[in-house]
C-alpha cells in the first residue's frame, strides 16, 4: 500500500527542480545584481537626482526582497511553491517594466523598489526550500544549484544593460527585461513540486542511527526561533550581506569615478559625457559587476560541494577571512581596470558562498520541516542589510565625495561575521 501512494509525484525527474531554481534565481539576478549600472544614466536623465536618491529604489527594492521571503517561505510550506513564485514571477514583471514609464523618483520607487521588491521576494524563496528536499543526498550541492542564478543573472545584467542603453535607451532596457523576467519566472514555476513524504532517491540510504542514539527530530519554526543559533546566524547573515550589498549596489559608481579621476591625472580633463573615453570606462565598470557575479554564481555550487565535504563552519571562516582582505583592498583598486576586476571577484566569490552555507547551515541545524519557514524569516536579515547598506553607503558617499569610507565599513561589518563563525556550534537536537 505505502509503495503505491506517492506513484504519481515522483514522476518528475528530482532535476527538474533545480532548473526552477536557477530560472527563479536568475530572474532575481537580473532585477538585483546590477543595479549600479543604472546610476549614472539615471543621475542623466533626471540631473536633479543625488546618488542617494537613485540609491533609495535600490535599497527599497532590497527591504521588501528580504521581508517577503518569510511570507513567502509560509505560504509555499502551505500551499506549495509553484503558485507562490507563478503570482510573485507575474508581480516582479510589471513592476520591472512599469519603470520604463516613471517621470519622477517616487515612481521609480514604487515600481522597482516596492512592487518589483514584492514579486521578488516570492519568486526567490520556494526554490530554495524545495530544492534540497529532492536532494537529500547531495543538500548544500542542492542549494548552491537553487540559487546560482543570482550570479547569472548579474553576470548577464551588467553588460548587457550598459549596451542596451547606449543602443535603445534607459527606459526600453527596464521594458524588454521586466517581460523576459517574467517568462522566465513563471517556467521556473511549473518546474517546483515538493516530493511525498519519506521520499528518497533510488539508491540512497538515510545515515543510519547508531546503537544506543536517541531518536531525533526536526525543530518546529516555534522552537527554532527560540535558539540563540538563529539569531547569531541572523546577526552574521546580516552583516555579510550588508557589506556585500553595499559594494554591489557602488561598484559600477566605483570604478567609473575612479578611472575617470585617473583619466582626468593624464589628460587634464574628465572624459566628456558621451564620448568613446567615457563609454569604454562605464563598459570597462561593468565588467567589474561582471567579475563579481561570474564568481559569485560559480562560488554557490563550488562551496555547496565542499561544504558537503568538510561542514559549513570551516567554510564560513574562510569565506569571511577573505572577504575582509578584499574589501580592504577595493578603494585603492578602483582606478586600475584589472585589480578592480580581480578584487571584484574575490569579493564575488565570497558574497555568494554565503547563500548556499547559510540556507546549508539552517538546514543542518533544524531540518527540512520547516525550512521554508526557518530560511524565509532568517533571509529578512538580507532585506534589512540591504537597506541599511546601500543607504549608509551612498551617504558616506555623499558626504565624503570618497568611496573609502564606505568600503572600509563594509569590512568591519564582515568581521563581525567571522567572530561569529568562530564562536557558534549547533544547537541541541530534539529527540522524537
């Protein structure tokens, strides 16, 4: 009888849900990662507009992302994760191309920062959770897979951008990609089932319990909640994403300043708005968000696979160590096109490790019950960091004139990170 009832669910190939999950996590790529790119054109379309007032959709669009992943972590626990990213895909997608239609910033704002952020953080979280469930052999690996597309999608976003608009123009850029996201979300929908209970993959044995071990079980969302192992991993998950977000969100900003001074110490002059010195500096940018997000799409399958090999804590230390290092060393670096890039992707590689150790880590602690639940409210903490970050960075910006502060920030938020790596342990299982 038992063999029989589950028949019809396990007809889908246990891959399927990892294509949802890259699709779903590209699409959100493509709406986050390269959103420097915009800065500029947008600072010339309306001349008015500070660095911090363009910044504030940004980190707008990053607080609602973050906030929605814990709804959206109970509603798929509920009801499923295809309808949750199918309305949230269709959501992201007007949002997105509303903005091809904005005339002040407030409306830049409300469609990208709060309803493209909605639709966001719908698409982003269902995968995540489900992913791994078809994979209990393989989790990290699972969910490095789940969400490499943020990498992708950042990848691909920040070229292209700056092409098209320099081809079609600002507007038409968030028109043509706010459809194609949408596409793209809603086959990442129908790609997203959650296996029977007590499923396995053929081949697999569960590790077996020792003689004399206890019974155990998974947390509760109430219970997890009640650890102080979820909030240091909140803590931690805070101020990792907080500095990677800052850079992210000025790297572009970053290194088009920074070349631009270097050009104006050889010729005299800044490079005219429009001219080839001027468009070969903001490509040369871009390929700097280009470099980070290469590595950070590689980084979150590589450390899935280690971190399945050797445990999330020793790949947490190393990841944090270096991306201090590196952080340290991107203010001198963006005036030289190749460091900028070097050091871009160091910083990359860290940024998007920590999206396969964390939902790994929460995993590890807690159980697949109630991941949806446990990843969604511990995700938040990226919403807050983003919001945080990107507005602390563009005031530092505004009232230094330099980028040295805001990165030097950045690094010692990581180090907070690290001491937390060092000091946390699991927390005690619950036995059945």
């Amino acid at each position: 009888m038992a063999a029989t009832t589950s028949v019809p669910e396990v007809k889908m190939p246990r891959w399927i849900p990892l294509i949802g999950g890259v699709l779903g996590s590209t699409t959100c790529g493509l709406l986050l990662y390269a959103f420097s790119v915009f800065i500029k054109p947008f600072q010339q379309m309306f001349p008015e507009w500070t660095t911090t007032d363009v910044s504030l959709a940004y980190a707008l669009c990053l607080l609602v992302f973050g906030c929605m992943t814990y709804p959206a972590g109970r509603l798929s626990d509920k009801y499923g994760p295809r309808i949750v990213v199918l309305i949230g895909g269709i959501i992201l997608g007007i949002g997105f191309a509303l903005v091809s239609t904005i005339t002040s910033k407030y409306e830049l704002y409300l469609y990208y920062g709060i309803i493209a952020g909605f639709g966001g953080g719908l698409v982003y979280l269902p995968p995540i959770a489900t992913a791994p469930k078809w994979w209990p052999d393989r989790k990290a690996l699972a969910t490095g897979l789940a969400v490499v597309g943020l990498g992708l999608g950042s990848f691909v976003m920040g070229p292209l951008a700056t092409t098209l608009i320099a081809s079609v123009g600002l507007r038409s850029v968030f028109l043509y990609v706010g459809i194609v996201m949408a596409i793209m979300a809603v086959i990442s929908a129908f790609c997203l089932a959650v296996p029977p209970p007590g499923w396995k993959p053929a081949g697999w044995t569960p590790p077996a319990q020792k003689p004399g071990q206890k019974s155990t079980r998974d947390f509760t969302f109430s219970e997890t909640i009640r650890t102080p192992q979820f909030w240091l991993l909140y803590i931690s998950y805070f101020c990792g994403s907080f500095a990677g977000l800052m850079v992210i969100g000025h790297i572009a900003n970053h290194g088009i300043i920074s070349m631009s001074d270097a050009f104006k110490a050889i010729t005299g002059v800044l490079p005219l708005k429009g001219s080839p010195d001027a468009l070969l500096i903001a490509l040369q940018a871009s390929y700097a968000v280009s470099s980070l997000a290469a590595l950070n799409a590689l980084s979150r399958v590589l450390i899935g696979a280690l971190s399945d090999k050797v445990g999330t804590k020793i790949c947490f230390l190393l990841i944090f160590i270096l991306q201090t290092i590196a952080l340290v060393m991107l203010y001198p670096s963006g005036a030289n096109f190749v460091l900028l890039c070097i050091v871009a992707a160091v910083i990359g590689w860290n940024y998007g490790s920590m999206f396969t150790l964390f939902p790994a880590a929460c995993l590890q602690y807690y159980g697949p019950t109630a991941q949806g639940s446990n990843y969604g409210l511990l995700f938040t903490s990226f919403g807050f960091a983003g919001f945080a970050g990107n507005l602390v960075g563009s005031w530092l910006l505004d009232y230094s004139q330099s980028y040295s502060a805001p990165f030097y920030v950045a690094a010692a938020a990581v180090l907070i990170s690290l001491v937390i790596s060092f000091i946390l342990k699991p927390p005690q299982t619950k036995t059945a």
